[in-house]
C-alpha cells in the first residue's frame, strides 16, 4: 500500500511540475496571462513548492529537511514536522489531476485524432476558454488541498477542521468577487463619512466665526471704537473664507475619489 500511495505521490509531483510549465509557457511565450493562465500559473507556481513540502515523507529519498521551513509559522515546533502527510488530500490530487487530464483530453486531444487539420483549425473559442476557466479553477484547488494538507499536518488538526479549512478556502476563492464589491462597498462608505464629515465642520466653523463676528460688531458698536479695530473683523472673516475654500477644495477631492471608484466598478464589470 506504501508504495502505491509513493507511487501516486511521485506522479502528482510531476504532473504539477509539467502544468507549472506548461501555464508558464501560456503566460511568458503565447501572452494569454489574461484568459485565466495568469492565475493558474501563480496557484501552480505556489503550490509546487508547498506539496514537496507535505509530501516529502512520500517522495524518494524522503527529504523531511524540506518541512523546516514550516518553523517559522506560529506555533510549530520541530516534532510537528514529523506529521504523515494526508492520504485523503493525495487521493484529492489525483482525483483533480485525473479531471484536468480528462478535460484537456475532451477539449483537445481527441479532436486533434478525429478531425480534419481545417475542421479543426476552424472551430471556434469556445473549447480554449473552457480550458482556461477549468485549469485555472482547479489549479486553485491543487493549491487549496496542498495548504490544507501543510497546515492540518503541522498543527495536527483533526479531519473536521482540515475539512472546514479546506472549504473556506475554496469558498474564499468563489467568493473574491463578492468580497471586492464589499470592500468597493466600504471604500464608498468611507469617502461619504469624510465628506460629510468635512461638510459638518465647514458649516459649523461658518456658523462659530458668524457668531463671534456678530459678537465682535455689536462690541464694536457699544464700545464706539476706532475704524481701525474694523479691520480685525475683516482678518477673521477673511480667515474663515480661506478656511471654507480649503474645506471645499478636499470635499471635491473627495468626490473626485468617489467618481473614480464607480469608474473602477464600471471597468472590472465589463
């Protein structure tokens, strides 16, 4: 059984690497990093490192050097590095791996034998796009079961939690759009609290100098005072008028923020 479970381990390992290369060669020779080969490259990229990390215990030469790395995480201590790497989380991988293989097959493979070069140079999009929205998906959930299998091992989290930790990933990851309309949400939000927070201070700075200036005049009047204590009405009103335009200067910036936050959420919706 051990060694069918090595044998399985081995195969996945070089499976990630080859998809690794081969979303890099998407990437870097043919520029597709924007159909959806950008972001499976990065998840492949990461979880290559990471699954020779939790299944070095499988790997010939068994280097459990490669887990000292893990160290440096809260709490890890060097005996937690001694954990067996999960059967479950490998029978994921093969079980993802064997999916990519089977779609990439359909898409493909299987045309490329049963048509003709024109009938299958000629169709259309629609299978390279299905390929990059399927590959990029389940190169996400390679990286979600290899950080699952990494944390689970070291903190010796039971099976409910791993599982639990594993679904908020992937949940993490469907849910991303939802999470940027909150954040676009709260963004929104917060320009309106300065702006109406400025707005409040502006009128209840006109309303105090207003007041102390009807103040100073009525003073002024009783008072019978010189033309030459005027001027020190004018300085505090003209102080307020330099006040109220910088105020108004930051509220139009502020709106100016928010014009380009609905002009961001025009752009990312198209």
């Amino acid at each position: 059984m051990r060694s069918v479970e090595d044998l399985a381990t081995l195969v996945i390992a070089i499976a990630l690497m080859l998809s690794t290369v081969l979303f890099g060669i998407e990437v870097f020779v043919k520029a597709r990093r924007a159909h959806g080969q950008g972001i499976g490259f990065v998840f492949s990229l990461i979880a290559l490192p990471l699954f020779f990390i939790a299944y070095c215990d499988r790997l010939p030469g068994r280097p459990m050097g490669l887990r000292n790395i893990l160290l440096i995480a809260p709490g890890v201590t060097k005996t937690d590095l001694a954990f067996s790497s999960s059967l479950i989380i490998l029978t994921l991988l093969v079980l993802t791996y064997a999916l990519r293989l089977g779609i990439y097959t359909r898409l493909f493979i299987i045309p490329a034998f049963t048509m003709t070069e024109a009938e299958y140079r000629s169709r259309g999009r629609v299978e390279q796009r299905a390929n990059d929205l399927s590959a990029s998906v389940l190169a996400y959930l390679t990286f979600a079961f290899v950080t699952t299998a990494i944390v689970a091992g070291a903190y010796a989290l039971p099976v409910a939690a791993g599982t639990a930790l594993c679904m908020a990933l992937i949940l993490l990851y469907f849910a991303s759009p939802y999470l940027r309309q909150i954040r676009n949400s709260l963004l929104w939000l917060g320009v309106q609290i300065r702006i109406a927070a400025r707005e409040a201070w502006l009128y209840a700075s006109k309303f105090v100098v207003g007041t102390i200036v009807v103040i100073v005049r009525l003073e002024l009047w009783r008072r019978q005072t010189p033309a030459g204590d005027e001027a020190f009405v004018n300085r505090l009103e003209e102080r307020q008028r330099r006040s109220e335009a910088k105020a108004r200067a930051k509220i139009e910036g502020e709106r100016e923020k928010l014009q380009n936050l609905v002009q961001r959420e025009k752009a990312s919706s198209v």
